[in-house]
C-alpha cells in the first residue's frame, strides 16, 4: 500500500472514530437531559440544543473567539490552581 493512501485510510478511521465518540456522548447526553428535565434541575428555556451547547457537543461553530476561549481558560485553570495551593496541607501519620 502506497503510503499516500494509508494516510488516507488513517484519517478516514480517525474522523469515523471521532464521529462515532461524539454520537455516543450526545447519545449520553440526552440521557442525562432527560433526567435532569425530569427532575426540574434545569433552567427554563433551556432545550436540548442549549444543552448540548452548553456542554460542547452541539455542531454550531463557537460564538466567542479563540482567544477568548484561551483567556476563559486560563482563568479558570488559575482559579483551580488559587483553590488548590489554599487547601490546607495535611500531615499523614502511619499510626
């Protein structure tokens, strides 16, 4: 096999694969919608669309900008990282 066509193989059983992950996340997804629904833990107004947008799986290009995303990022990895390096240290003792 020429190796020009087994890069191709290899991206077409990539994208199959990612395709095939994010139907079971969605599938997954709609799932816990629906229990979240049934339970009235969601906001009102909020469709299962929202609620793949909200969670990254929806197909819609993102609204914000990559570097908004990158900032949104950062802050909250340095919000995590303040939370962590506040917790208390703890001594283990082997008694």
């Amino acid at each position: 096999m020429p190796y020009a066509r087994l890069v191709q193989a290899t991206r077409v059983a990539i994208d199959e694969a990612q395709r095939s992950t994010k139907n079971d996340l969605v599938n997954a997804a709609f799932i816990g919608y629906q229990f979240a629904a049934s339970q009235g833990a969601l906001k009102s107004g909020m469709n299962f669309q929202k609620y793949l947008e909200g969670m990254g799986l929806s197909d819609k290009t993102a609204r914000g900008s990559i570097k908004q995303e990158k900032e949104k990022a950062k802050e909250t990895a340095a919000r995590i990282a303040n939370l962590f390096n506040a917790a208390p240290v703890v001594k283990e003792t082997s008694e």
